[in-house]
C-alpha cells in the first residue's frame, strides 16, 4: 500500500470543517460522535460554586428527553467549555433533532453568517403582520445614515460618546476625581475627527468588528465566541495625535499620558457603555427587545405552541444579550399568558462567568464540554476514545461530500457507510494501523500517532480534549497539508512536525546520530519517530507501516515494541530496563528543552562566562594585530565582553555589545541547535566533573570544539569589520595623524622624514606644555590634541602594537604609522579623512571627533599663526633694521646704555634695558627671524606648519621686550638731557657739544647696522 491516499485531498476542507454550523447536514450525521456528557444543575449560588464532583454522565439523547419533557415549566441550558471545545456541536445537533411542528417553533440563532440587526429581523419575522410594524419601523430608524460602512462606523462612535458622557464614577471606585474627568474627557476622542480618520475608520479593528457584528450582511462568516471589548491596545494613544488632533482630545491624551492607572480606567469605562451604544447604534433598546420577546411569546400562546431558542454562541447577541436574558427567564403562566420557552444558548466560561451569573439559580442544566467532548466512559479522554472519535473524520473523508450526500438523502437511520468495506488494502493496512470500535480504519495515524499528535496540539487533551484542535491541529495538516507527501513517497514530511511542536523525545545526541546514519532522510524519519513512536529511541517501526510510507531501515536500529499505546518498559530483547538516575544540574536539564523550541533561562548565566572565557582564549590576538586588554574584557566599555554572547531564545533580555555572538542564531537549523546543545551540556559537565571523561564526553568535546572554531571565526569576523577600515576613514592612520600634527606643532616632528624618529615622536609618553605657538587659534588647537594624546596612542597602539598573546609590549609595528605620516606629509599637513557618522566604539568615536574638530580648526589657525609671526617680523625689522642680528643689536644697545651711564644718564630704566638684553643673549633669535621671513614666501600656511616650531616663542616674546626696554631707556634719557638744558643754561654750549656727541654715536650706530646689513645680504 506503498504511496496510497484513500480520500480526496478536495473535499477535505469541507468534510473536516471547524465550524459546527458550517458544516453540510450530511457531513454533520457522518462525523458526529454521540458523546457522554458532563451535566449539572445549579449548586450553591454562583457559577463558581459548581465542582467536577456534582456532574453526572447524561448520553445526548436522555439530554435531549430532558429538554423536551413535557410537564417541566421551562427548561434552560447553558452549554459551556473553551472555544472549540464543541459547545456549537452539541446545539447543532439539538437543532437537527428539533424541527419546528404545529406544537413548537424553533428558532436558532447561528454562530456566524448573520448579524444583530439580522438575528432581530428573523424574531420579528415570527410575529403576525399587525404586530411586526412598530419593531420595523424602530429598526429602520438608522435610515440613510448607516447606509455604507463608514456611515455604520460613524453612527457607533457618536454612541459610544453620548453614552460616555451619561455614565457616572461606580461608587467604589479607588480615584473617584480621575474617572469624574474621565468621563467628561474621554468621548471627544471618539468626536475627533483626526481619531476617526486615523484609526476608527480604519479596518482590522474593534470598531471595525462591532460595526460588523451589528450590521454584517447574513453571507459574511464570522464566527462569534467572546463579547468584544475594548482592550488597552485599542485606545489611540500615539505622540503624535497631540498636534493633529483637537484641544478637547489633547486634553483626554493627556490623562491618558500622565496617569499611569489612567488607561486601565478608560478602558473600563468604554466597555461599560458598549451595550447601551450597540442598541443605541440599532435603533433597538434592551426594553424594546423585552416586548418583541414578550409579543412573541403571547403570539405563540395564543396559537398553543412553545418556543425552543437556540442559540450557538451566546456572544451573538452581544449588546442586547442582558436584556434577551432578562426576557427569557420570565416564566409562562396564564395570568401573562406567554408560551412555554425552552432555551439552549453555548457560551464559554469566561463569558459566562460575567454575564449569565446574573441567572445562574435559574438555569436547568450546565453542560460542561470541557469534560464531555469525545469521551465514551471515564472522566478522562484517552487513546481508545480519541481514536474512536477521530474514526468518522476519517471515514467521511474517505467517502466524500457526493456519497455522504446520497447517504443521507435516502433518509437512513443507519451509520454512514464504512469507506474501508471492500478495500484492497484493508488486509494489510488494518493491522498496521489499527482500527476503531466501529471498524473504520485510521490510516495513515495509528492509536499511538493520534494520542502523540493530539497532545502536541492540545496540552490538556486529558483534562478538556477540544475538538476544534484536533480538527485543526491534526487531522487537516495529515490529510490535507501532507496528502501530496504520502501520494510522492516523501510522508511524513519535516514540516508536519515542525507544525506540531518539533522535536520532543529524541535528544540531541540521538537527533545526532539519526543524521549520520539516514543522511538527507533525517527530517522525515524523524517526524516518523517523534509522531508515530514518541519513546525517543531510535527504532525501526514495523516493516508493514515503514513501506506505506516509503521511510527508510534505521541501520542497527532495534525493532519498536509492539505495544502502541503503553510507555515502553520492556527493551525489545526482553530484559527490563533499568531506570537510570538522572545526575544532570538543573542547567544542564534546560539544553535539551531548549534544542527543542524552549527557552534558555539559568544555563544561560552559567555557560556565558565559561563560553567568554574559552572564545577570548582561542582567539590569536597577536594574528589578529589588536590588543587583547583593548577590544575583550568584562568590563562594559569593550567591544567583546561577557554579555556580547547571547542564545537563541534565551529567557532574559540581552544587554547591547558591540560585537555580539547569538548561539546557535536565529536562522540555526535543527542540526545546529542540536550539536550546540551537546557541546554547551558537555562544557557545562566537564567544568563540573574537571574533565571531559564521562559517558558520550568524546562526542561532546568534538561538537564542542567544532563548535568553539565556528564562534571563533564569528567573533573574530565581527572585529574585523569593527576596526577595518571604510571609505575615506581608517581608525589607526587618523589616531597617527592627530599625533603627527601635535608632534609637529611642539617640535618633536621635524619636517624631513626620519622613520626612527618619527615613529619615537607618535609614541613619545610626555607632549611639552608649552609650544612655539602664538595665535590662540593655533594654541587651542595643540591643547585639543594634547588632551587627548593619551587616548589617541592607547587607539593607535592596541591596533598596531607588537605583542605576545594579545598583551601590548614595547614594540610597535611601524608600517601603519609611516604611511599615515607619508601620507599627511604628501598633503601638506592637511587631515583629509571623512570621520563616519554613528561610531558605538567610545575610543573610534572619541577619535572622530577630535579628528573632525581639528581639520577643521587647524585650517584657521594656521593662516592666524602665519599672521601673527609676520606681524612681529614687521615689528623687529621698524625697531632693528632689517637683517640685524642679535649680536649686533645686544652690542651696540649695551654700548649706548655704559655711554650713557658713564655720563651719569643711565636712570631705572638701564637696568629693565640691561634683564631685557640679557634674556634675548638667550634667545635664538635670529633662527626665529629667518624662519619669520620664510612665512613671507607664497604657499599655504598649513603647508608651513613644522616652521611654526622652529620660531621659538621666546625670540617673539624677548625680542618685543628689548624693543620696549630700549625705547623706554631712551625716552628717559632724552628726558633727562632736556630737563639738565633748562637748568644749567650756562653750560648750554657743553650741553650741546654734548648732544652733538650723542646724535654722532647714533649716527655710527646706525651706520653700523646698515653695514651688517648689507654684509648679511652678501
């Protein structure tokens, strides 16, 4: 039966349908299982007073007598359980067994495919003509105004605020002020016509859902289950509705903004007002539902029929659902002369826990379908009754729509046929797979892959087996999704079990050597082991079922044991096996679980810093060129720390890190997870036990250090990008240019190259805090680079530094750090990088900026340093003549301060004349005037920045100081010589002979620099 499908693919979305009344009546009689069922009658007061103890086991037919017994008053029952626990189902089938006759009329309300407006129009419909006006007319009042979706959507929001602003604070509320102010706030933002056209009129929201519960045409399905309320999320709260939207709704946001419980209240409040805004919307009040119900029923008493309601989901008539309740429990007698009502209404328990415990003592009979679906006997669902239930699904699938449509035309009480009667296949297929109580063979699933594949889809099949789920989550992707895999000898496919939950019972070392031993089939034969075996050992299933499927021999693979259902206890070859103790830590226990689709939580600490520890060993930092101390450590401001390694699906938020290694990553596949998994349980025992010898430590350390290779590379690649070089920027060659320009600037970089000495100048430990610089311009910029100095070598060094085993030493390597300068040098000085914008690294990012400051101030301070430095020439030359030298000044200068102090002239001001000159004999001066003077040659002033160095600031300084000391000397004693000529006028003729004799010697000095000015021009 290699490649054989007994069914349709086509037909099996409409046989298997999760819907209850969606369903074909046919398909519905042929699928549906007559189940125990779990009823109760009210205990105690409230819903929650109802135990497991107090239902009893009631078949669907004696349920059915009961509802229908002719001398009880009333009868209501509430059908409850989770969504898809088969609540539909069950009234589904009470609609079947209930048709309307002259003593009864039925009227069922659906679950989808019709709306509010519709399920009203349908129980007006029951009245006489005469009767039936009033309640058209009201629900006709909507008018024009909800003609078209937007115009439904705008009518709902004008209710939803009138009803806002109509209630008031509930009496026990914990800040009556804030909901007073909510109340008068909140409906201008369902006013606001920015809300409204940003996120009301919009679809795929509750708006958009209410509109269409009320108004929905009766073809549209949508499926009701839970009331539906406003949630946080459906509030629009966004920053930027502040400026577009009214001052009314800002004032509204701003609640909501401010007051942290303030959301929660609004919330509250809004789903407060729904109903009142639901029938508001309709035209149609809860009063006005009361009399429809009421006329109804005194129509029907009149005619002497009683009336069964039934309706699928209770959710269906949300916003007039506590006034239907309200009419519905009013008992019939002769005195108000309303018919007998029989109600069935399915709800689920969240639901019915809020609104139908307002009647709770008045209910007849609670069916629990959390606790009866699919059960036969016994309070548990098991693999028996699972399968039992599963068989129909399966037959019918098998039959298709056309036959289970003749079928059922021809009015049979008998079951549907038995696909498998007269099968070619069934000699072989039903002992392979197995077979239910009624005879319908569940091929392609046995006992076992049902019960394995049901709890993978479903966790509380046991306690609460949900049909829906099993529909759903199983059958559909078995018979539908993987139907073209069984047809092409490729079932069951990887996906199939990817669908359900993965891998859970075989291990990762098992998943391992599954692998190395099928090669390309390990995704099918794997699905084929987790899903039809489940024990989490590697076997070979029974040959029958393997070669229906096609799936390959496990080589050296034991036979699986025979027992489908029971938990293996026996190996295959007899002996019992013996439980071994598990001595794994608790971290160790998470890995396998995690392999598998769980989260990492405590291992996730333990293994970081031994992972860190072992990646930042095994990486070659000498290879690597950087320092080791610089780019890893725990310390946060590294680029590779111990929270730069993160896991897949870790349980607890990673910290952001520059170089970050995700294990395995996210696009791992299974292979992957798996070998991670073994070497991270391995490192974690080994670090236990102090070595790598204990049972599968082999195995472990080879996945550990392939793996270990693989995060290497990952890490190392990471830093590589980190630190390489991008267009227009390199992190290294701008720390040595920025030092260059310093070294430059204070004179330790001369102008011609010398490797030596530039490289000793780019490291040197200590920068003068004085320079030769004189604009402030060019001062502020050396003390920019000066700052920083430190960080620049500790960037250039840990990325160029010669090392043993990631730690700096002495030596550097050169070749970056001369071609940078080359490079600097062949541009005249000028820093021509472009500094990338969004640098995470503090060290590169510190860098930048500074690099970027600097080109662009040093472009400034150069011309202002070549300014200022010609300005002081001009003044050297007024005072000194041009080409003097120093000699020649200090001599002559010290010449006219003895003759003049032999003559007792010399005054305080000789000996200011005499400080002066003695720091200029110190001073190199005349290199300074020469490198003046090369300022005054035609280029850029950048291009002259080592001359800067060459004119000591001290020459500037002192030769200023001579200029004024002299001038001020003789100022005083050209002073004294007048003021000695107004006194002794008598000796006016030797004052004279005097002054003649001075106006010579300043005639010779003067003389004498003009001639040592054309011997230094010659």
């Amino acid at each position: 039966m290699k490649e054989f499908v007994c069914w349709s693919q086509a037909g099996v979305g409409e046989v298997i349908n999760t819907e209850a009344e969606a369903v074909l009546p046919a398909v519905f009689k042929a699928v549906h299982t007559a189940s125990a069922l779990k009823v109760a009658g009210p205990i105690g007061t409230q819903f929650q007073d109802l135990r497991p103890e107090n239902y009893t086991s009631l078949s669907q037919e004696a349920l059915l007598a009961e509802f229908l017994q002719p001398d009880a008053a009333y009868r209501r029952m509430a059908v409850f359980g989770r969504s898809g626990s088969g609540k539909s189902h069950l009234i589904h089938w009470l609609k079947l067994q209930l048709p309307s006759t002259p003593e009864r009329l039925v009227v069922v309300v659906p679950k989808a495919g019709t709306s509010l407006k519709a399920i009203l129009e349908m129980l007006v419909r029951e009245l006489p003509p005469e009767k039936q006006t009033p309640f058209r007319e009201a629900l006709s009042r909507t008018g024009e105004s909800v003609a078209t979706r937007r115009g439904q959507k705008e009518r709902l929001l004008n209710e939803i605020a009138y009803a806002l602003g109509e209630l008031t604070p509930a009496v026990d509320a914990q800040d009556l002020d804030l909901e007073r102010e909510l109340i008068k706030v909140l409906p201008y933002l369902f006013q606001d016509i920015h809300f409204r056209e940003k996120h009301f009129y919009q679809e795929g929201n509750i708006i958009a859902e209410l509109v269409d519960h009320v108004f929905a045409a009766p073809s549209a399905y949508r499926p009701a289950e839970q009331r539906r309320n406003f949630s946080l999320d459906d509030l629009p709260v966004d920053p930027l509705d502040f400026k577009e939207s009214a001052v009314q709704a800002q004032n509204a946001l701003r609640f909501l903004y401010a007051i942290p419980e303030a959301p929660q209240i609004a919330v509250r409040l809004v789903n407060d007002c729904l109903d009142t805004a639901i029938g508001r919307t309709l035209s149609f009040t809860g009063d006005r539902l009361v009399g429809l119900m009421d006329d109804l029923r005194r129509h029907l008493f009149a005619e002497h029929r009683e009336l069964v309601l039934l309706i699928e989901d209770f959710a269906r008539v949300q916003g007039l659902d506590r006034a239907l309740l309200q009419a519905m429990i009013v008992q019939s007698d002769e005195t108000n002369q309303l018919c007998k009502l029989r109600w069935a209404i399915g709800v689920t328990t969240g639901f019915f826990e809020q609104v139908v415990d307002t009647v709770y003592t008045r209910v007849t009979h609670f069916v629990n379908m959390d606790r009866s679906a699919g059960r036969r006997t016994g309070e548990m669902m098991d693999a028996s009754s699972l399968a039992d239930f599963t068989g129909p699904y399966l037959n019918a699938a098998r039959l298709g729509v056309p036959k289970l449509t003749r079928w059922d035309s021809g009015g049979s009480a008998e079951a549907a046929p038995n696909a498998c009667a007269g099968c070619p296949e069934k000699e072989v297929c039903h002992p392979t797979f197995g077979v239910t109580a009624q005879g319908y063979g569940l091929y392609p699933f046995t006992t076992r892959a049902l019960w394995l594949m049901a709890n993978r889809a479903d966790d509380q099949v046991e306690d609460a087996f949900n049909p829906r789920t099993l529909q759903s989550g199983v059958l559909l992707p078995v018979l539908d999704d993987a139907a073209p895999a069984l047809a092409t000898g490729q079932f069951p496919p990887k996906s199939l079990l990817d669908k359900l939950g993965g891998n859970r019972s075989l291990d990762a070392s098992a998943r391992q050597e599954l692998r190395r031993l099928v090669g390309g089939e390990e995704g099918r034969v794997g699905a084929l082991l987790e899903l039809w075996d489940g024990s989490g050992h590697l076997v070979n299933l029974p040959t029958p079922l393997r070669d229906a499927f096609g799936a390959p021999t496990i080589p050296d693979a034991v036979a699986a044991s025979e027992d489908d259902i029971a938990d293996r206890k026996v190996a295959p070859d007899g002996p019992v096996i013996v439980p071994k103790v598990d001595q794994r830590t608790r971290e160790e226990k998470e890995l396998e679980p995690w392999a598998k689709g769980d989260t990492l939580d405590r291992a996730a600490d333990k293994l970081r810093p031994l992972l860190f520890d072992a990646i930042a060993e095994s990486i070659d930092w000498d290879d690597l060129g950087l320092e080791k101390t610089r780019f890893c450590g725990t310390e946060d401001a590294r680029p590779f720390r111990r929270r730069s390694i993160t896991f897949t699906r870790q349980g607890t938020r990673s910290a952001p890190s520059l170089v970050m290694l995700e294990i395995p990553g996210a696009s791992a596949s299974q292979a992957d997870f798996d070998r991670v998994a073994i070497a991270m349980g391995g490192l974690l025992r080994a670090e236990r036990e102090g070595h790598w010898d204990f049972a599968g430590g082999s195995e472990a350390l080879a996945s550990y250090l392939q793996c270990l290779t693989q995060w290497r590379r990952e890490v190392v690649g990471t830093l590589f990008r980190l630190c390489a070089p991008s267009e227009g920027w390199d992190h290294s060659a701008a720390a040595a240019e920025l030092l260059a320009i310093g070294s430059v600037i204070n004179g330790r970089l001369k102008a011609d190259a010398d490797q030596v000495a530039d490289v000793a100048s780019i490291f040197a430990s200590e920068w003068p805090a004085e320079v030769n610089a004189i604009s402030p311009e060019m001062r502020r910029v050396y003390e920019g680079l000066a700052a920083r100095q430190a960080d620049l070598r500790t960037l250039l060094r840990s990325m160029t530094s010669g090392s043993k085993g990631g730690v700096v030493g002495t030596l550097v390597d050169p070749s970056a750090t001369l071609a940078a300068l080359r490079r600097l040098r062949a541009n005249s000085w000028r820093l021509s990088q472009v500094p990338p914008d969004g640098l995470e690294f503090d060290l590169f990012k510190r860098c930048a900026d500074l690099y970027k400051r600097t080109a662009s101030a040093i472009e400034a301070a150069a011309p202002a340093e070549v300014g200022v430095r010609l300005a002081w020439l001009d003044e050297m030359e007024a005072a000194f003549g041009v080409g003097t030298k120093r000699a020649t000044i200090i001599s002559e200068l010290r010449a006219i301060r003895t003759a003049f102090s032999d003559a007792g002239m010399a005054g305080a001001s000789a000996k200011r004349l005499d400080e002066s000159l003695d720091a200029l004999q110190s001073t190199q001066f005349d290199d300074s005037i020469t490198a003046a003077k090369s300022l005054r040659r035609d280029g850029e002033a950048l291009a002259m920045l080592p001359t800067f160095a060459r004119a000591r600031s001290a020459a500037v300084n002192n030769g200023r100081a001579v200029v004024d000391a002299a001038t001020t000397f003789l100022d005083a004693v050209q002073s004294r010589l007048s003021e000695e000529a107004a006194r002794q006028a008598v000796k006016v003729q030797t004052v004279q002979g005097d002054i003649a004799a001075i106006e010579a010697a300043l005639m010779k000095i003067g003389e004498n620099l003009d001639g040592a000015e054309v011997a230094d021009v010659a």
